[in-house]
C-alpha cells in the first residue's frame, strides 16, 4: 500500500462491497527514428492502427463477486485493480470484480445461502469444506491451485498498546487477572479460530497434557473483554474504541495497525504460534451457470504471480514465492509455527469437529457473562 493507512474511513463493521473496474487505456509504442512523408493525421491512425492489431481480440465483459474474510479489504482493493489491468492486456476482456468481507465463516454462511460469488478465498479451509459438501465447489478443491490452494501465509501474534504497560511478552500473560483480551468469536471468525488454535499449540508445547491445554485456553477466554463478529471488527474494538490490553490479531492486522499509528501500538510475537494458511476456490456452481469459470480461475492463479505476492507481502501477508519472501524477509520475522496438520490437530476437518461444532471444546470452556 503506498500511503499511510486511515482506519476510520476504510473500516466498517459490517460486510463491505466493493467495485473495481478496469479503466480503457491507449497507449502507442515507438520504435526508432524513422521519419514519414505521410501527413501527421495519417501516420497517427496507421501508428493506432498497428498498435490496435497488436492486442488480443477479446471485446467481452465479465463481472466477479470475491467473497473474502474480514481483514483482506485493503489486500484485494490493490490486487483487483493490478488483475483487471493485467487481464484485459492479455486478453482483450473486461473483468469488474466486487467484493464481499466479513468473518469467515459468516461469510461461507452467505454463499450457502445463496450469495451468487465466483470466488471464495476466506481464512481456512474449515470455511470451504461445507461449500463442497452443498455441491456449490468440486470435490477436490484444495488441489485446484498450488500450496494446498493457499496462495499466501500469515500468522498470529499480540498487539499491545505502545509501551506495553501490562508487559506482555507471551500467551501465558493474556491469563494474568486484571488483563483484556479482544479476540474474535471463533463460531463466526476464521481468525478468530486460528487465534485459538495458536493457543493451544503454546500450552501443548510447554508440555500440558489436554486437560491443563483447556483450562489454560479456557482461563484466556475468561480474560476476553468483548468477542468479536470478526477479525476487523475486533481491530476496531482495540484501535478505535480503545478498550483492551491486548489484541489476539492476524499479524497483516497487526502490522496494519502499527503503519496507521506507529506511536500507539506494537507487535509482541509469542514463543510459538500457527502458520495460517487461508485457501481460495472457484465456486464452481455459480461460476458454470454465470460463465465465469476461466476468468475466475485466471484471477486466483494471478495470486501466484510474482505481482500478486508482491501485493500481498505489500499488504503484510507472507508471501508463498521464494523469490518474493526472500525481498521481503526483513518485515516478516521468523518465529516457531505449528501447523493445523502436525499431531494432535490433524487437520481443520478434524479440529472444526472437536473445538468449534455446537457442543465442542470452544463451547464447555467459554461461558459469556452474564448481563
């Protein structure tokens, strides 16, 4: 992003809807020195001429709905704009993209229930999964794309106010009494689940068995001041409305958070935390019966592109291109990760079931309180 972000213009509450259309653009090149005897109206509309055969025929219009998670707004408003330029160049073809944000699971919510989006890329693959199982995405999704469909990485880490006057330096210090914890609600926020998820694997790491692992996650929750809808929405809670000492939060949000306002807030990375992994898909029901199927794979394959990484590591996510996250490295430090597949978790098919399906894990540890 180039310049400095203002949070209260671009941050809302509820889902946002974007439009990004690609912008007509002439351009002439000239090759070398050699002068004309035609008049100058004729050598131009011979020189646009040339220029025009040049390009690709195409002359179609198409229109996608990116149904996202809550943080990547600011990510896919940069990236839409470089894809309809790069698409139409290369293939004559308008492409609108709209946009769609909330918590990730909400989001996947919505398209079961009949949002008409080509594309989904939400926060993990727990959020998908469900949308194969309605028919709306072809069994086999996650191999449809490199990495697992998971074009770009993030993680998780704290966000204190500037000073750190709790003196939070790790996950065990967000059970201290006297701490607020903001995090989202994991039944609607894919981050809010990875959040978790990082939890756990510190307590697992420093050697609790399952039952001490759920009572110290469960002693975090007991610190959580206000549950989130959704990742921004619990960004909006600590950054705008103040309230918290500590922000459980996607590290792009983080980051996000220190570039708008360096003198208010800084990053504190735990010991361990998770390597997030948010994938993306076609959604192959819509996309056949709108016509859409090519140009939304083009706009997910583009992720992979060394432009689309560098727009994504321009907007804090870490990027999956070696030759990207090499330039990069100095914004994003290394730091232990687990991953949802190491032993216990097993995956998010499995982890989805035992934490965070009504009854689940999430459910005996967190008791809201009472008004």
């Amino acid at each position: 992003m180039g310049n400095a972000f203002a949070w209260k213009p671009l941050i809302k509450r509820t889902s946002s809807l974007f439009v990004l259309s690609a912008l007509v653009a002439g351009t002439v090149a000239c090759g070398g020195k050699e002068t004309s005897t035609q008049p100058a109206a004729t050598a131009a509309t011979t020189a646009a001429t040339a220029a025009a055969s040049t390009k690709p025929a195409g002359g179609k219009s198409y229109e996608l709905l990116n149904v996202s998670y809550d943080p990547t707004r600011e990510l896919y408003e940069a990236y839409n704009k470089s894809f309809t330029k790069y698409y139409e160049e290369k293939t004559g073809n308008k492409v609108t993209i709209k946009q769609s944000h909330g918590g990730s699971g909400k989001q996947a919510r919505s398209v079961i229930d009949g949002i008409k989006a080509d594309v989904v890329t939400l926060a993990l693959s727990a959020d998908i999964d469900p949308l194969e199982k309605e028919g709306l995405i072809q069994p086999g999704w996650q191999q449809e794309f490199k990495l697992n469909s998971a074009p770009y990485t993030s993680t998780i880490v704290l966000l204190v106010r500037k000073g750190n006057p709790k003196g939070i330096k790790d996950w065990d210090d967000l059970v201290k009494p006297g701490t607020e914890v903001i995090t989202p609600n994991p039944k609607t926020s894919g981050g809010a689940r990875w959040n978790y998820v990082a939890a756990w694997a510190y307590s697992l790491g420093k050697g609790n068995d399952e039952a001490q692992t759920k009572a110290f996650v469960g002693n975090i929750y007991k610190n959580v001041k206000v549950l989130g809808t959704g990742a921004r929405d619990s960004t909006i809670t600590f950054v705008e409305q103040g309230i918290g000492d500590v922000l459980i939060a996607w590290e792009n949000e983080a980051l996000l958070s220190v570039k708008s306002e360096p003198n208010k807030y800084e990053i504190i990375y735990p010991s361990i935390s998770i390597l997030a992994e948010p994938p993306v898909a076609i959604v192959d029901k819509v996309a056949d019966s709108r016509g859409t199927q090519e140009v939304a794979k083009a706009y997910l394959d583009y992720l992979y592109s060394d432009e689309g990484q560098t727009i994504a590591a321009e907007n804090f996510y870490r990027p999956t291109s070696e030759a990207i996250a090499k330039k990069y490295e100095s914004k994003f430090p290394k730091l232990k990760l687990v991953t949802i597949n190491d032993a216990p978790y097993g995956g998010w098919a499995k982890v989805q079931t035992a934490h965070f399906n009504d009854g689940g894990i999430f459910d005996q540890i967190y008791k809201p309180a009472a008004k």
